[in-house]
C-alpha cells in the first residue's frame, strides 16, 4: 500500500466491478483511499459548511499526507499543474459537482485523474496509475527508476475528486486513454472492518469496501 497510517476504502472492487461504474480509463479495477483518524473521521471536524458548503482540503486529514510507490518500476507518465478544489461533504455542493463530470470527461484525462503518476513494472506493464495528488507535490519525473516505498507525491484533491483522497488502479497500458484495467492485490495489511477492535492480517488480497485498513511490513 502506497502509504502510512489508517485509509478508509472506498469504491472497491469488492463492492461491484467496474468498482467506479466504468471501464473507461482503465479503472475497471480501482480502489480509493481516504486518510482517517483514530477515530475513524476523515477530517479534523465539522462546521456548518459541512452541511451546507464546500470545505477547504487542508481541513482532512488525506490533504498533504505522503504517498509512495507501491512498486519498483520505472516512471512513464507524470502530470503536475492541476490546481487543487475545494472539498464538498454537503449534498447541496456534492450535486451540481457529480452533474459537471461530463464536463471534465470532455477536457480530457488530466481533468479527471488531474495530478498523477503511472509507473510501469516492466517495459511491458502491467502499469500502475496514482491520481490527485497535491498541486506541485510531485517528485519524480518521466523515466525516472523509483523502489516501492519512495516518496513520489503527497495526497490532494485535484481533478476529478469531491474530498483528498488517493486512487490507484493497475492496468495494462501507460495510455489512460485506451488502458483496460487489470485485477491488483495488496501484500500485507491489516483491515478494521467496522474500523474498530483488533482487525485482521490479510495477504496477497483487495480490502473490502468501507473498511480501514493499514499497511503491515512484510
């Protein structure tokens, strides 16, 4: 897992395949993780813009936090310059939101994933993509070699993203474009399904949907 700490899973391929409702962009796959805190909160608390409005990034706790490899490869695709947008929890901001998806499907890719890195395994793939990173937060660039565990950005809420957040997805094209999903697994974690109590270890496995999870050295 490209991370430290407790992430909340989200729009897993545990719950339905497309895991996003889409095969397009080589999501068919895909899972989201959302930083959390002890306590299960994504965010540090809550105001009337909660309820009613949009909310700045900084105020969860994903905003800023470390991301890294979650393999050793080489870089093949880098975006940074996508600025990061407000945050919305509120039904009132989350609609008209989810109503301009078409919009930012029709300004392309960088619209949707908006800062990103895809890292191939091999020269052949599979590849693996990581999307909305902070707004100039990333560290590598294109043909740069990164190990599994290397710093390359920090979480953000830029493209198509209601709250900070990581995507990841592997497929087998560095061409979002055209790249058809393929099925990942993780290595070691442990996963809180109802984000209390002891947890589980699991292996070589995808988390299931609205569990926490973190990663475990091997």
């Amino acid at each position: 897992m490209p991370f430290t700490g407790r992430w909340l899973t989200q729009n897993s391929p545990a719950r339905q395949v497309p895991s996003h409702g889409t095969d397009s962009l080589g999501g068919r796959y895909a899972i989201d993780f959302v930083a959390v805190d002890d306590g299960c909160r994504t965010a540090a608390g809550r105001s009337w813009r909660t309820f009613l409005g949009t909310e700045r990034p900084e105020v969860f706790h994903a905003f800023g936090r470390p991301i890294t490899a979650p393999v050793t490869g080489t870089v093949v695709a880098v975006h940074d310059g996508e600025s990061d947008h407000a945050a919305r929890r509120s039904q009132l901001a989350l609609l008209p939101y989810m109503m301009g998806e078409g919009g930012r499907l029709s300004r392309g890719v960088n619209a949707v994933a908006g800062n990103h890195v895809i890292i191939a395994v091999s020269e052949h793939g599979p590849f693996v993509a990581l999307a909305h990173f902070r707004s100039g937060s990333v560290r590598v660039t294109t043909g740069q070699k990164v190990t599994e565990g290397e710093h390359i950005a920090d979480c953000g809420n830029s493209g198509n993203s209601t709250q900070p957040h990581l995507h990841i997805q592997a497929m087998d094209s560095d061409d979002l474009s055209v790249a058809r999903g393929v099925p990942m697994v993780f290595r070691r974690f442990r996963e809180w399904p109802s984000g209390t109590g002891a947890g589980r270890v699991r292996e070589r496995a995808m988390p299931g949907e609205e569990v926490v999870v973190e990663p475990l050295r091997s």
